[in-house]
C-alpha cells in the first residue's frame, strides 16, 4: 500500500516478490508519475492497482505492507488481517548489529555520520594486522534506501544503521519479536525494535498538521528506545525533550550539549564536573571548538575536531551524537575523531556541488522545518544568498524569518509557508525577490544577485509539494537549473 518514489514501497515489492509472495502494489497516484518506480519493477510478476484502492485489495490479503505516509486510521488498513513495513519485515530477520537513530533534524546527517565511521573502520588496521571490526556496515531507512535491499547479504558480525521517522517508529510501537523455536513464549519476546545504539537529534516541530501536538508527535520519537535494556546506549541531547528521553530509557543514557565556553568549557577539559552540568557526557567546546567527550574511566577525549568537512555547530552536534555511539562500541576515541573527521556530508544536506566564477552554491533541500533553513543561514561565516519557501505544515516561520535577517539576499519559491513568511519578513523590513512558481526564474534571480566568493544555498524551510514531487525531486533539480544557468 503506497508504492511511492523514495524506494520503500518499491523494495518491499521487489523483496516479497523473489521470495515467493503474491504481490499486489496499489497505490493512489497514477501509473504516468509511478512510472520510474513501476519500470523498476518490470521483472517481476506483480499485480497493479494504481489511481486507486480496492477494498477487496485489503480484505483479502494474507499481509498488507504500509508505506509509513499512509495514516494509520485509514479504513483500508482496519480491513487488513496484518499490517507490516519493510521496516518491521526486515528487523523480525536481522542478525546483524543494530544502530538506530531519529531526531527532527539531524537525523539523516547523524545515520550517514555513523555508517561512514563504521564502515571506515573496517578499512583501518592496527599494527597492520586485520581490520579493527569484522564483516561490513549498511545504511538504510527513512534516508531513502530500505533495508530490504541488503538483508539477504547481512551476517551476525556486520552493522546496520537505520534512519527512522515517527512515522515510521509509529509503525513499530508494541511490536515484539518472537525468536524462533519458542513456540510464542513470553519470556522469550522482547521489542521489534531494540538497537544496541539509539541516537535522538534535535527535536523540534514538525509533522503537526499530522499529529496535532507536539507531545503526539514526540511519544513517536520515543519508539526508538522503548524496547532497550541495560546492554544499549541512548544518545540524546541535554534540552528538556532529551531529558526526558535519559529519564525513561532502560538503556544507558549518554548526554550531549551543544557548546559550551568560557570557564566552562576550560573546567571540562581539565575533569573538574560542577553542577549543574556535571551528567553531561559529551560537549562542543564554544561555537568553533572540537568537541569533547568523556570516557568510562572519566577521562577527558577529543572525538570531533575544530573544522570537519561539513559546516555549521548543528553538523559538529550531529557528529559529537556519533561519537558518543562510537565509544559506547569500544571504539578509540583517536580512531573517533579520525573517521568522523572526515566525513563529507550528505546529499541535500547542505551539500556543495557547484563552483563557477567564484561563486559557491549548496543543496539544503532536506532543510523541510523552519529551523533547519534558520540553521542552514547560521552554518557560514558570511552572509549566504538564500532561497527559500514551499508548502506550509502548520508551522511557525519566526525562527526563519529571523535568520533572514543575516543574508545578504532572500529569494522565495511559491507556495502557502511562503505567504506566512512574507507577512513576517515584511514586518522586519527584509526584502526579497519572488515568490517565483518557476524554479529557473528563481535561479536567475539568485544568479543575479551573487557576486565572486558568495555561497548561494536552496534551504527551504517547507515542504516541497506543488512544485515538485517531493524534497528530493526539489533537491535535484535545483541542481540540474544551476549546472544549466550559472
């Protein structure tokens, strides 16, 4: 149900389809914009329902799959006799080591962050022996690769690292996982969902023209640890929603600040604790400093240097979280800071892929709440050219609005969060060209306003429906219109 762009629908096809199932994909868009999804799976025999949903799709299936947008009130799902994801699909068949991570913000970044230091370990030896972890790291999740794509390959000594949303942690609330050969004991179930290394990024409003409350919306965010014990570490930030989750856990709390300075910072790295900081595990030492962590012996680490490759104090945060993670796993922490040191980032998340002329331009597309594009804008250390603007999620524009403030020019994209935004720009007196319901228009207009040695940035701040297919889709024809234009 849902088959979708973004691979999760499309892969749950294709696993359930070359392992004997009888597949049926439905899906409410039609075949003309499911085309790139429908051709990928031409190889295989599957039924297509497309434009619409059968009833008798629902009432007859042994299993119906969900795609995580699909709300869990629908009617189509109350006729079903089991619901699944491929989320919940692969973790009843996982053998491997689990990482999991969400967050608001961050998440993608952080997950990818943690893959690439797992799997740059595996090329690092000590004394030119063997590597230092056996078997190989994977990605999967909400990041857009479901991890159906890789289970047949998984052994007990590889990593997996899971991307997840609320939505699709929402899926996995009270799951419980029956080993086999129990015959359904109790004792012997635990949670679906139970990482060695759960990791929760910021959190901040989104999704509540979904979930109403903020609070609604965290109890999702909460799946993530629900189903640890005292064998798990939960990473979590020191704000008063992070708190709360080092509170509840059954696993070991590890706890991050965002920075901190002055006497301090200089206190923590000298191991003197005062209150009434003193729980905290892991710190970014001012606003351009390394980040710090201390260890199981209470010792005092450097595990993320002063400038990785990825700019802004919310992309070091990203990496102290890691760290934290890394440690727990018994992981050096000189070996820490070497890998993720040189972590380049991800696609969409402020990434740069253009230079001419002397001019820079980045893709912030993942950028979907008001904060991340407010934290895209404070990430450089000069004033960015800005575009901006989309589809409105019954969110505050403020913290954006605020940011703009520090560009040195705002270009907005069409659609209802913009409209919020320009009463608020207004009232500051900020200007800014647009709204523009063409992106090349949008393009030019940025193109026009840069000078050599300016960083022109996509970070919207909104979703991406009307004008595009989706964040990605948005993402990646910004860049084809810059490659084209400038």
């Amino acid at each position: 149900m849902g088959l979708g762009l973004n691979g999760g629908g499309l892969e749950a096809a294709r696993y359930l389809a070359s392992h004997g199932a009888q597949v049926t994909v439905t899906d409410l868009r039609d075949e003309t914009v499911l085309r790139p999804s429908i051709e990928a799976l031409g190889d295989l025999p599957i039924r297509f329902v497309l434009g619409k949903h059968e009833m008798s799709d629902f009432k007859n299936a042994d299993v119906v799959v969900k795609n995580p947008a699909v709300k869990p009130d629908s009617p189509f799902l109350a006729a079903a006799k089991r619901i699944e994801t491929d989320i919940s699909i692969f973790l009843q068949e996982n053998p491997a080591r689990l990482c999991a991570v969400t967050g608001s913000k961050g998440k993608s970044s952080t997950a990818s962050a943690l893959h690439w230091a797992l799997s740059s370990l595996r090329n690092t030896t000590a004394s030119h022996e063997k590597p230092l972890l056996p078997g190989r790291a994977y990605l999967g999740g909400n990041i857009t690769v479901s991890p159906l794509t890789f289970l047949d390959q998984l052994r007990p000594e590889d990593d997996v690292v899971l991307e997840l949303s609320s939505w699709q942690l929402g899926d996995l609330r009270g799951r419980k996982l029956i080993p086999a050969g129990t015959n359904g004991s109790q004792a012997a179930e635990r949670a679906l969902l139970k990482p060695q290394v759960a990791i929760l990024t910021t959190i901040l409003p989104d999704h509540l023209d979904r979930y109403g409350t903020m609070e609604a919306y965290v109890a999702d965010k909460r799946v993530l640890y629900q189903g640890q014990d005292s064998s798990d570490v939960t990473v979590t930030g020191s704000d008063s929603w992070g708190r709360s989750f080092a509170a509840e856990t059954k696993g070991r709390p590890r706890i991050y600040q965002t920075w901190l300075s002055g006497q301090e910072a200089q206190d923590r790295r000298e191991g003197h604790r005062g209150e009434p900081k003193a729980e905290l595990d892991g710190w970014i030492d001012g606003s351009q400093g390394p980040c710090f962590a201390r260890l199981a012996d209470g010792s005092i680490a450097k595990v993320v240097p002063e400038a990785p490759l990825v700019p802004g104090i919310h992309q070091k945060q990203n990496l102290l979280a890691c760290a934290l993670g890394l440690l727990d796993l018994g992981i050096p922490p000189e070996l820490v800071r070497e890998a993720l040191g040189s972590f380049p980032g991800i696609e969409h998340r402020l990434e740069f892929f253009y230079e001419n002329r002397g001019i820079r331009f980045y893709n912030d597309t993942a950028a979907t709440i008001p904060e991340a594009a407010a934290a895209a804008v404070q990430a450089f250390d000069q004033r960015p050219i800005l575009v901006t603007g989309g589809t409105d999620k019954n969110l505050d524009f403020t913290p954006l609005a605020e940011a703009c403030r520090k560009t040195k020019q705002v270009i907005l994209l069409a659609g209802t969060g913009t409209e919020k935004l320009k009463q608020l720009l207004d009232a500051r007196g900020i200007s800014y060209l647009g709204p523009f319901d063409n992106l090349d228009r949008a393009v030019l207009a940025a193109i026009g306003k840069a000078q050599p040695g300016d960083k022109v940035v996509l970070s919207p701040g909104c979703a991406s429906f009307g004008m595009f297919l989706n964040e990605f889709d948005r993402g990646r024809k910004w860049k084809e219109a810059i490659r084209r234009l400038a």
